[in-house]
C-alpha cells in the first residue's frame, strides 16, 4: 500500500473528509484530493500537519528526513 492510500485509509477510519482535511490544512478540496491520488507531494510542515490530525507517522506517510543531530 502506498502513502497517499494510507493516508486515505486512515482518513476514513477517522471518519474525516477531504473537506475536513483541507480546511485544516488552509487548502482547497481538490487540492488536498491530489495529495491522496500521490499527484502532489507535500512539504515536512504539510505531512507534520496531516500525521497529527490523523495520528499517522511520518514514515508512514512517506517522508524520509534525517535528524541534524545525527
């Protein structure tokens, strides 16, 4: 399975809509529907917002970072 259909997933587990996703992220509809179809990628301050409203971790959202610490 993908991000983009893990984030759905859990989406709708949570019982949120695109909508819902996207008011919280200040973003329209259709654009949040392109991060879900994996057309449009998000930025670490997106997939911070979008794995806290879906307790969903950033590897599971895909993103890949390395600590500065390390």
């Amino acid at each position: 399975m993908t991000y983009y259909e893990k984030m759905a997933q859990r989406r709708k587990e949570m019982k949120f809509t695109q909508k819902d996703m996207a008011v919280y992220l200040g973003i329209s509809q259709q654009g949040y529907a392109l991060y879900e179809k994996g057309k449009r990628k998000f930025d670490f301050e997106t997939a911070l917002k979008i794995g806290e409203k879906l307790d969903i971790s950033l590897d599971d959202l895909g993103l890949d970072y390395v600590s500065d610490t390390d």
